[in-house]
C-alpha cells in the first residue's frame, strides 16, 4: 500500500473504533461523510484490501503489449531508424509496420529503454517573426544545402525552394555540388509545375549576385556604373522574375528550418527506400515533395495564386541556359571555350552577316545553339583543317631499326568518331553549368 492509502486506513480504523466521528474522519481525509460511511463498512468486511483499487494490479487495455514493445525498441536500434527524431519514427512506424502509436506513449517506451531522440528540444532563441506574404507564389526563398544524404563522408547539395505564404516545398533537385544547373533545374520544376512566380528571396552567393557588386563606389554608381548580371540573374530577368539577395540566414529562416528538417528525415527515408545515388535521390524527390506539403503546408492568407502562366511563345530552355557573345568569322565560324563550332546551314542562316556578334546558347538540354535577333540556329563542332607538314629533309639512311614497341612505331594519329565528339561537348557543357559559379 501506498502511504496515502496507510494514511487513510488509520484515519478509518479511527472512526470504526469510535476515536473520531464520521464528520471528523471526512474533513480529515477530504471528501464525504457518506464516503467515509462506505469506506468503514468495506474495511469491515475486507479488511486493508478494501482500500486498495481492485485494477491495481491489472495491465491497462490500452497499453502495448510486450512482443510489439520489443519490436518497436528493436527497429529504433537498428541502422535504418536510429538517425530518425521520435516523431518521424512514429510515422513510419505506420507507413511501413502497420504500428500506430502515441507520440507521448513511443517518447516513454524509448526513454525507458534509454534511447534518446537525436532531435532533442534545443533552449529557445527568441526572435522576431515577418509575417507571411498573402499569396502563394509572391516570395519563394531558394537555397541549396550541403550535406551527406546518404550517410558516410560524401556530401551532395539538394537545391530547393520554399513558398513563404503556405510554407510548401515547390521543387528539390539533387547535384554533386552547389552550382548554376542545379538551379536552373530547380526553377523549371517550378515554372513546369506552379507558373512564373512574382519573386525569388536568395543569399548572396556568385551564382545569384555578381562579387564586384558591393565594389562599386557611390560616385561610380551616382556615374551610372553597373554590375553584370549571372546568368541565373539574367535568365530569371528574361522570366520577368524578381531576384531579391538577403543579408543574412535568419532573413530567409524559412528555407533555414526545411534544411534543418530536411537533414533529418530525408537521410532515413533514402535508407529504408535504399535510395544511394543522386539519380535516386531525383526520381524520388516528387513524390516525397507531395508527401511533406501534405503534412507540413499551411492555407494562405489570400486563395487565389499569384504565379502567372507560362507565356505559349516563351521557350524555357533558351532561357534557363548559358548565354554569351561571341563573334562570327567569314566563314560562319565561331570559337567556344576552345573549341571551333558551325553554324548550321538552313533557309535563313544567310542572314547573319560575317564578323557579326552572337549569342551563345549552351545547356545540357539541347547542346549548342546560336541566336541571331530572336533567332536561334543549331551548331556543330568544326575542326580546321590543318597545314601540310614540311616535307622532312632526306638523311643518310642507317642501320638502326626501331623495335615494334618503340614509340615511333605508334606514332600514327588516332581519327575520333563523332560519338566522341558528342562526348566532348558533353563534358565540356557538364563542366561549365556544375561549377561554383557562373
């Protein structure tokens, strides 16, 4: 018995024996005389056990029996489950178990088992809160977020982007590292999915705002000097969308808290899918998006949607792509990093005079293509042909011959395909879009 209930227990043997009245008894103890009455007769009868609940001693219906107990402490230790937060681990304890539970009832059984929550509450930073826009599609904070998704030491950035009114995830894309085609992919699931959105809140990283902006002095600013747009300012100028650079994190803390929530789930649900490359990773990204926007997204202070359709004549791919200019030769010839490329000839390529400036479009979508005044041409590699070699000077033949594996025997020049050109101009786009900058 419990100390209240030996309390109570003397306090009723008092009252049977007559050393205190029944009004006494129930002001000692707190509740009735006709309480008290009862109790006095139980005791009568029972004897201590009286007072002792009669479920004391049962197991609750409701609680969980021993074998999924087991199980539950069982996959919480195992390799898959032993990153996830408790929450996440109740849900996909229903999703892929058939085990529905409490939040409070998984948070005892585990504790009690000692296994903490890798997600435990962290002490509260106070800080001001911006309210959210009205509309879905007025301010999207992009960011991409290092990080080893897979597990191990390899670390791969996910590109994303979050819409501030209703906090749902309207693209992810994964690549090796930060880089210019990872956004470009990004923004045209957007556009694909969502429309042209009003504006787009990002850090100050090169791929979204030009270093030798903050160089620029007030007199040469006051003198009209200018930074370059990148090309992901350009290309989001040409979709009449709004780029506005932060300060600081905590300025987009939106997207700041997806990384931090993101870095948390994702890694588990990769590894119960046994998802382990970023192909992988893209194909199923989609459906997670719909999934998380499901669980997490909010109504928006105004319904209706302020992205804009996709004008029919605008083709994306020859704007989320490379531009830069370069000039012609006589012969419609022009050089790209190195490499010679041809117009290709069609009904109006002879439009474009020689020595004219161009524009280069290059992307993996599509390769190499020109623009000429709101005209695009396709381009192939071309190689010049090169000078006849001197005839060499005749010498006084001698008796040495050099051996089979003697380098002079392989010295013949190797003719490359065109599948190996392809190749090339493959890597070479792959180098130019997945580099830190552009």
């Amino acid at each position: 018995m419990s100390l209240k209930q030996l309390n109570r227990l003397d306090i009723i043997n008092k009252a049977i024996a007559g050393f205190m009245t029944v009004s006494e008894a129930a002001s000692a103890l707190g509740i009735s005389e006709r309480q008290v009455k009862r109790l006095k007769k139980d005791v009568k009868l029972n004897g201590p056990a009286a007072l002792v609940h009669k479920n004391s001693l049962r197991k609750p219906a409701c609680a969980i029996p021993d074998d999924t107990a087991s199980k539950i402490v069982a996959l919480k230790k195992s390799k898959i489950y032993e990153k996830a937060n408790f929450n996440h681990f109740k849900e996909l304890l229903l999703e892929h178990h058939d085990i529905k539970i409490s939040y409070s009832a998984l948070h005892d059984l585990l504790t009690s088992n000692g296994i903490k929550s890798p997600k435990s509450r962290r002490r509260f930073k106070p800080h001001r809160r911006r309210k959210r826009k009205k509309q879905a599609g007025l301010l999207l904070q992009v960011d991409a977020s290092p990080f080893a998704w897979f597990g191990g030491r390899a670390k791969y950035a996910l590109h994303g982007a979050i819409d501030d009114a209703t906090g749902q995830i309207t693209a992810l894309y994964m690549c090796k590292n930060e880089c210019l085609f990872g956004y470009f992919q990004m923004l045209r699931s957007i556009i694909n999915d969502f429309g042209l959105p009003v504006s787009l809140y990002s850090d100050r990283h090169s791929i979204f705002r030009s270093p030798k902006a903050d160089k620029i002095s007030i007199e040469d600013q006051l003198a009209g000097v200018t930074a370059n747009d990148t090309q992901f300012g350009r290309a989001v100028s040409e979709l009449g969308i709004t780029l506005i650079p932060a300060r600081s994190p905590q300025a987009k803390g939106r997207i700041e808290r997806l990384w931090e929530t993101l870095q948390s789930r994702l890694p588990v649900e990769f590894a119960v899918r046994n998802i382990k490359t970023m192909e992988e990773a893209n194909d199923f990204l989609p459906s997670y998006i719909f999934k998380f926007n499901d669980m997490f997204s909010v109504e928006p202070e105004d319904f209706e949607s302020a992205f804009r359709p996709v004008p029919e004549r605008l083709n994306l791919d020859y704007s989320l792509c490379i531009k830069e200019q370069r000039s012609l030769d006589r012969g419609g010839v022009f050089s790209y990093y190195n490499k010679c490329f041809k117009i290709v000839d069609s009904p109006y390529s002879n439009m474009i005079p020689p020595n004219s400036k161009i524009t280069v479009l290059a992307s993996p979508n599509f390769g190499i293509k020109v623009q000429y005044k709101n005209f695009v041409f396709d381009a192939v590699r071309f190689f010049k042909p090169k000078k006849a070699a001197a005839a060499p000077k005749e010498k006084p033949k001698t008796s040495t011959i050099p051996a089979a594996s003697h380098p002079w025997r392989n010295c013949s020049k190797h003719k490359t395909p065109m599948e190996e050109y392809d190749k090339e101009i493959l890597a070479m786009l792959s180098q130019i879009f997945k580099k830190g900058y552009a």
